[in-house]
C-alpha cells in the first residue's frame, strides 16, 4: 500500500510540472487535475472544454467500476461555473451498475449499460473472483490479483462510440474518459477512422 501511494505521489507530482502548456505566443493552455486524490482522477484542459460551454458539455466516460470521483467532481466544477453539461456513463459489470444504482446521481448522469468496442456486437466478459475488484474484461488480459474467471464469462453489449453518439443525438464530445481495460486502442482506433468529433481525451 506504501509503494502505491509513492508511486501515486509521483505521478500527481510529475503531472502538476505539465498543468500549462504555452501553444504559440498569444495561446497558453491550463491543465487541471480532477479528484487528483483518487485512483479515478484525471487531467482536462478547462479553457479548451469550456469554449463550447453555450451549446452544452457532453461527456463520455467509459469504464466506470465503482469509482466516480472525477464524474462527480467535473459535473460540480462545471455546474459551479453555470455551464450546463451532460455525463453519460457506460458500464456493462453487473458489481458496476449495481454500484451506480446504490449512489444519489445528479440528473445530468446517465448510466448505460454498454462496454465501449471497436464493433456492434456481443462481448464475453470475464469478471474478476477476488473480492473488492469489479472491472470485467473483454481482452484476454494478463491474469493479476483480480484472478480473472476465463471459464465463466458474462454477455454482454458491446457498442462503438459512433454508435452511441448516433443512439443519444450527440453530433460531438466535449470531453471522452475511458478505463476499460485494454480495449481503448481498438475503440479509439474505430472512432477516429470514423472522423467523430471528440474534442478532448
């Protein structure tokens, strides 16, 4: 526990020396650490997330387990500041969406129950038996202290982002937040081949 809270330290630590970055002369960009004290934090660049404050955020964030520090916390900051924003989570593990449905969620989250793919399709999860993990996998991960169940895997819906926003009415994401475990790359790679606008990762 000690080592992981070093290691924490010294990431927060090395993030903070890259909270503004200066584009070109006139451009200077600032860098934020959302729930920086929690394994679900993360950084965004306030100025660039706020030039579409007028239409409204939308916010993706994929692979939810039971941490929504950031969520909460990013939804708080912006509504703080009077800027309208919407959250749309996706979560397909049953310990996940049980967690959200246990939790006094502002209107503006929304929970669905999609795994994030590269494909319209169904997805064999595989769950972890060790108590206190609650992220599946659809990826033959490496086995860890999670003890992943490969014998027993779980449906379920796997959906593409693109898929999503045409499913939701969105033509744009302000911001895309994803944790889930090992298929970022694939989903990544189907929606920038498919030219969506995604403003921030």
């Amino acid at each position: 526990m000690k080592l992981f809270r070093f290691i924490k330290k010294i990431i927060k630590k090395f993030i903070s020396l890259f909270t503004e970055i200066r584009v070109r002369k006139d451009i200077t960009l600032k860098y934020e650490i959302i729930a920086g004290d929690f394994m679900d934090s993360g950084v965004v660049c306030m100025d660039d997330l706020l030039r579409n404050k007028s239409a409204g955020l939308v916010i993706y964030s994929a692979g939810i387990g039971d941490q929504i520090h950031f969520e909460l916390e990013i939804l708080a900051k912006l509504s703080a500041m009077g800027v309208k924003a919407d959250l749309y989570a996706f979560d397909p593990t049953p310990k996940s969406l049980q967690y959200l449905k246990q939790q006094e969620l502002p209107a503006n989250f929304h929970v669905y129950p999609y795994a994030i793919s590269d494909t319209d399709t169904i997805l064999y999860f595989a769950l972890p038996k060790s108590e206190g993990w609650v992220s599946g996998s659809a990826e033959e991960v490496k086995q860890d202290s999670r003890n992943f169940d490969f014998e027993n895997k779980i449906e379920v819906q796997g959906k593409t982002i693109k898929s999503i926003m045409q499913e939701l009415g969105h033509t744009r994401i302000d911001l895309l937040k994803m944790d889930i475990e090992g298929s970022e790359f694939k989903a990544l790679e189907a929606a920038l081949s498919a030219g969506l606008d995604i403003r921030q990762m």
